[in-house]
C-alpha cells in the first residue's frame, strides 16, 4: 500500500478524520444506551421485518447506573395453525397485527410467543419459518411447540434407545433437546422385516422413508434386536397411520422389543392431543387425538392391559405455566438479578396473558384451566366459526380475526 506524505493540509484532514470517528463512535452509542431501556428493540432489515432485540450485554456497572427497564403488565400467547397461518398462508392479518405490537420507535409493547400444538421440526427451524412467512422477526424461544416440554424429559431418556414419530423430522427434534439413543419409527421399523406387511403397496412412499428401506443393507446405528425400547414418543402428526399404529403396538405390548411375547409397556408420550385442526383444506383435518383415539382403541382390543400414556400440549395445565414462565423471560431482563429473576415469576407477574386460539376445546378450554391471568380470545378463522361465543366452552372475548383480537388488547391496555 503507497504511503501519502504528512503536509500540512493532511494533517489537518487526519485531525478531521479523527474528529469524525469520535463523533461517529459517540452517535453509536446514543442508540444503544436507548436499547437499554427497552431492552427489546426493533432494527429494520432488508425487507424492513422488524428485528428484535434482547439486551443481555450490559455491564453490571452500566445497570446500575441506569433505571429500571419498563416491564410489561400483559403478554401474548398465539395459537398458529387457524390463527396466524392456515397451511403455509398468513390469515386474518396476522402480519399486521404482529407489527402492531412494535411502536413507531420499533419497541416492543409487550412480550409474545407463539404456543402451538403443532410440531415435527425444532424450534429454531419453525422460528425461521414464521420470520420468511410473516415478516417480523421470531426468536427460537419465541415458539412453544406441542413436544417442546420433551425437553423436561431428558434427564430420564438422555442414554435409553427412545423412538419418535410423526410428520418432519421427529428424530431430529428430539437430538436436539438433548436425547442421545433417539430413532424415528420410519428407520427402527426398516430394521424388522415384514413388520409392516403391505408396505410393497405403499407406491407414495417418501425419499426419507426410501432411503431407510433396505434393512440388509443397512446396519443399525443402534443394537435394536437386543435394546430395549425405552419409550415412544408422538412428536407430531403421524403421516402412515396403519405402519404406525402396528409397529407402536409391536413395541408396547412386547415391552419394547417388537416380535416378542408380551412385556410390560414401556411410557407413551404425545406432543398433543387435538381430535381436529384447521390446515389448508376447508374442514378440519383430524389430529394427534384422532390417531391416539384409534392407537387406543385397536391396543385395548388386542392387549389384556388399556394403553397407557400422557398427553402434552394444550389444554394441559402445565403448558400454561410453562408459557407464562417463559413469557416472563422474554421481559426486559432486570439488571441486578438478570439471571434469577427466572425462577421468580411472582414478583413481577403479569396483570393478564391473552390466549389468542381458534379452537374452543384447545386454547379456550386451556386458558380458562390455568386461570388468573389468561384471558382467552377466539377468533373465527379456524376450528372455531360460530355466530355467537361456544357453548362449552365460551371465551371471554370473540373476533373474527388475530388483527381485530391485537387492536382490542391495544386498546384495553392503553398502549395502540
Ligand atoms: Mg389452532
């Protein structure tokens, strides 16, 4: 590089340069002393979705020296499926109404996340998926999915052979909270010859489920003729009911080695229990429930012993719980115990959680369970398309959309 001579005039510019360069690195930190405030903070990008910003890089010293973040009195937990998204489609302005919670300034209003009983890829990949879809900027711990409280299983499973199923990639979600031994039921069912007798008539068969075809070719990655199955676990929506429901029979009622005489059951867990769910097809699609119901049915016929096992998702109690403690760590964290105030929901609870769902018996039925403070909102782009509120389980506020539902909060809460 050709080195410029010092005159006069440009050390004049090299004290102007480094003039600009104080001013520049003092400009810069006017908005990051801003961004403390509101910890949550919205930088536009390309496509001008709002970026959200958690600030958990400041210095003790820098808390202390500065006031207490704003926290928010309310959060919001979104249903998904028949309330943001039907299929892969936005609908009743959801994208609208996401951006509505962020002020003029990109600020947050309040805390949200997105509680679904869907599932089949981890959270980090669905994050990414509602980013593109929706155009607002979605964090991994932003999304609770129905096998998300999986996680709390791991310490039990970490080191067993456990076996997962459903549409995506179940095997992958469950490598990924932890669980070492895990097999998709697609892979451990290509190992058992003629397991699934009619499988040569299965013409639709997908690429993944191809590639485990050829059990002689292939060597297990695990001794799965002499391990034990520990546990099954329903990720998401099952994709080949008939193969599925006789290779979970085969593993629960031979006590976890398929072929053999019967044995205790090993634990059934289900990411949810939905009977019906609004996807792109105009009437509902029959769910998780639908293929626990028929799962059931079929094993307390054949087995001596009923099924049994334990539902996850909503209406679960504990999900909503669960929520609520995670809604209040995506709060503006609180600099002198920034990382203990986790555990300490009571002293900064929230005046109300809204529950926005399309599915009475799901997200109404769960938020009233829980109690104080969710407040449930039904919306009628969904499960749910009734003139007036639903019979059984009536919630406390019906709009035909998520847009309507987030103006009405807004509002009530002061802060549209
Ligand atoms: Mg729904």
């Amino acid at each position: 590089m050709r080195q410029l001579p010092l005159n006069c005039s440009h050390e004049h510019e090299a004290q102007r340069a480094k003039l600009n360069q104080k001013r520049d690195r003092e400009n810069a930190m006017t908005p990051m002393r801003m961004t403390y405030r509101t910890v949550f903070k919205v930088y536009q990008s390309k496509n001008r979705a709002p970026y959200l910003f958690q600030s958990r890089s400041y210095s003790q010293s820098q808390c202390q020296s500065r006031p207490e973040p704003e926290r928010s009195s309310f959060g919001i937990a979104f249903d998904i499926d028949g309330v943001i998204l039907r299929g892969r489609v936005p609908v009743g302005g959801s994208p609208r109404a996401l951006r509505k919670l962020y002020g003029t300034s990109g600020t947050l209003k309040a805390p949200f996340l997105f509680l679904t009983n869907g599932g089949g890829i981890p959270e980090s990949r669905r994050a990414a998926e509602l980013t593109e879809l929706l155009g607002v900027n979605i964090l991994p711990s932003q999304v609770v999915q129905g096998h998300t409280p999986f996680k709390s299983l791991l310490r039990r499973y970490e080191n067993e052979l456990i076996i997962a199923l459903g549409k995506g990639e179940p095997a992958l979600v469950m490598s990924d909270y932890g669980f070492k031994k895990v097999l998709s039921l697609d892979e451990y069912a290509s190992y058992f010859k003629n397991i699934d007798p009619v499988s040569q008539y299965k013409l639709w068969r997908t690429k993944q489920a191809l590639d485990c075809s050829h059990p002689k070719e292939s060597v297990p990655r695990y001794d799965v003729y002499s391990d034990r199955v520990s546990a099954a676990f329903v990720v998401s929506d099952p994709v080949d009911w008939g193969r599925d429901i006789q290779v979970l029979c085969d593993i629960l009622r031979s006590g976890g080695f398929p072929g053999q005489e019967n044995g205790h059951q090993p634990p059934l867990y289900f990411a949810a229990d939905d009977l019906e769910y609004q996807a792109a097809f105009p009437s509902e699609r029959l769910g998780m429930g639908a293929f626990r119901i028929a799962l059931e049915s079929i094993f307390n016929t054949i087995h001596h012993d009923a099924l049994e096992y334990v539902s996850f998702g909503k209406p679960n109690p504990f999900v909503f719980k669960n929520t609520e403690a995670i809604l209040t760590q995506l709060q503006p964290s609180h600099c002198h115990n920034d990382t203990t105030n986790t555990g300490n929901s009571q002293s900064h609870a929230f005046k109300t959680l809204y529950m926005i769902g399309d599915n009475p018996s799901v997200d109404v039925k769960g938020a009233q369970q829980a109690g104080h403070p969710w407040f449930s909102i039904l919306t009628r782009t969904g499960v749910f398309k009734g003139k007036d509120n639903h019979a059984e389980f009536p919630a406390d506020l019906v709009v035909d959309t998520v847009e309507e539902a987030v103006d009405y909060i807004l509002k009530r809460e002061g802060t549209s």
